[in-house]
C-alpha cells in the first residue's frame, strides 16, 4: 500500500472518495471506516505539524510555505537515501 500524504486535506480526502469510491457516507465513524479499508496510510502535514510528536511542533502559521521554511531551518536529525532506479 502507498501512503497518501496532504496538507490539511480533508476535503481533498472527501473528494477522493467521493470520486473513486462512491457517496461519502454522512456519519463519521462510517466514513472513517471505509476510508480506512482502502486508503490506510494518510498523513496530514498540517496536522503532524500541530500535534508535535516527532519533534516538529511548530506553532507559527502553517500554510505549507510556511511550515516547510520552518522545517528547512531545523538542524537535521536524520539523513534520506534514495534507494534503487
């Protein structure tokens, strides 16, 4: 499965399912359930942003630009490797 990244996007999530799944049901618990039978890894930037749990709690403004400046003056912690072609 491949992880579906946005950036305070829930309405970008309902439009998702609304187009390639079907109705959006109106109970949340319901929707939750079924998006998460299909789609089960999504990651709100924003949301990480706000909740703070891997060390990028940030509590500017947090538009993308913004939170990617934020990001960008970290001092890093990891290092990516791209891996294969």
């Amino acid at each position: 499965k491949v992880p579906l990244v946005v950036h305070n996007g829930l309405l970008d999530v309902l439009h998702v399912f609304d187009k390639f799944v079907g109705d959006v049901p109106t109970r949340p618990a319901v929707f939750g359930e079924a998006w998460v039978s299909r789609f089960p890894f999504l990651f709100d930037t924003r949301h990480i942003a706000q909740d703070g749990r891997y060390g990028l709690k940030y509590d500017g403004r947090l538009e993308l630009n913004e939170l990617h400046r934020h990001l960008c003056g970290l001092p890093h912690r990891s290092r990516a490797e791209r891996v294969g072609p």
